[in-house]
C-alpha cells in the first residue's frame, strides 16, 4: 500500500536529503521557513495551515483513499493512498509528504495550525518541537496568543493504530532507504552542515 506513495518522500526527509546534497532550501517566507527548520532539526514531517481557509470546525485524521484527489503544494496532484491524511469538511489538508495547496500558508496568514506528525510515540519530542516552533514565531514572527496543545487535544480515530503502524512503517522503509539510521543520525549530519 505504502509502495505508490513512496514516490513522494515525508517532508522532513526530502527536507534534510536536500540539504545533504548541497542544494538551497526553498524560501517561502518567515512562517514556512521557520516550520522547515522545526521539521528537519526534529526529524518529523509538519504540517502549517492557514487555519482561515478551513472547510467546517473539524480535522479529522484517515487514511488516503484509492484516486482520492489531492494537490500537494507545489507538486500537483498526487497519491495518497495508504498515507495518513488529515481532512475537514472539503477533503484532505495534510499528509506526512506534503499539505494541500488550498490551505497552504501565505503572506496573508493570521490564523496559523501546526500539526506535528509525532507517530513515534514520543510526546515529549513532539513536545519540545512544538516549544521551539512557538519560540521561533514568538521571536521572528511577532506571534501573539499562541498554545501548545498535548493533552487538551489528542487524535480521535477508530483507525488510528493502523494508521500511526502504517506511518511508522514508511519511516523504518525511509529511514534504509536514506542511510541515516534514525533521528540521531539524522541530526548529526545536520549538525555537520550547520543546521543544528
């Protein structure tokens, strides 16, 4: 299943393989930039949403369906069959690969949701990725009102044991795949090239 969305690798690796090869990061504006710079000096995929262009008053957390029509920023349309997917009322938002062009952030923004695609099961991780973003739109986006948000707010879905299984099947793939061997790794090459 994870096989057709491989092509398409999680954020924070396509991320940090980038850096790796010596190619520039891509500059967005303060906002992206700073969520990239969470994703790859914590190793999760993260998603930034303009929370304004919503569709209803609810996320839901799935997994991707057969030609369920998504467009990744930047990218087109795209397969996320097997992937988790995040919806609201209109259809999928956010994927661990890439968020959806229509609720993608831009100059315009005022209202900002991040999510922290955490499926590690490591909430103290995710918890300190998140004090560093709050910290980072604090300090370089003048960002008021802001909440981390842990035990006020945990996922609700009858799939999601399947789904954090699935996620963590694509990292382990990934992870050989990348040859960095984990998250410690990970940083360390980071450190090397000035990141961390």
């Amino acid at each position: 299943m994870w096989e057709g969305s491989l092509a398409h690798r999680p954020a924070a690796e396509a991320l940090i393989r980038r850096v790796l090869q010596g190619k520039a990061l891509y500059q967005i504006d303060t906002l992206v930039d700073l969520i990239n710079l969470a994703s790859m000096r914590y190793g999760y995929s993260i998603g930034g949403f303009d929370a304004d262009k919503f569709v209803g008053d609810t996320l839901t957390l799935g997994i991707g369906r057969h030609d369920e029509p998504y467009e990744g920023i930047g990218r087109g349309m795209i397969n996320i069959e097997g992937l988790p997917v995040y919806r609201d009322a209109e259809g999928g938002v956010g994927t661990p690969t890439s968020d959806h062009e229509r609720t993608k952030i831009t100059l315009e923004t005022t209202h900002l949701l991040v999510l922290i695609n955490g499926y590690d099961g490591n909430e103290e991780q995710v918890m300190e990725n998140a004090r560093f973003i709050q910290q980072c739109l604090e300090r370089y986006c003048s960002c008021e009102g802001l909440r981390v948000l842990s035990e006020e707010l945990r996922v609700k879905s009858e799939e999601f044991d399947l789904i954090a299984g699935l996620t963590r099947d694509l990292l382990r793939k990934t992870r050989r795949r990348f040859r960095l061997g984990g998250r410690n790794e990970g940083q360390a090459a980071m450190r090397d090239e000035g990141l961390r």
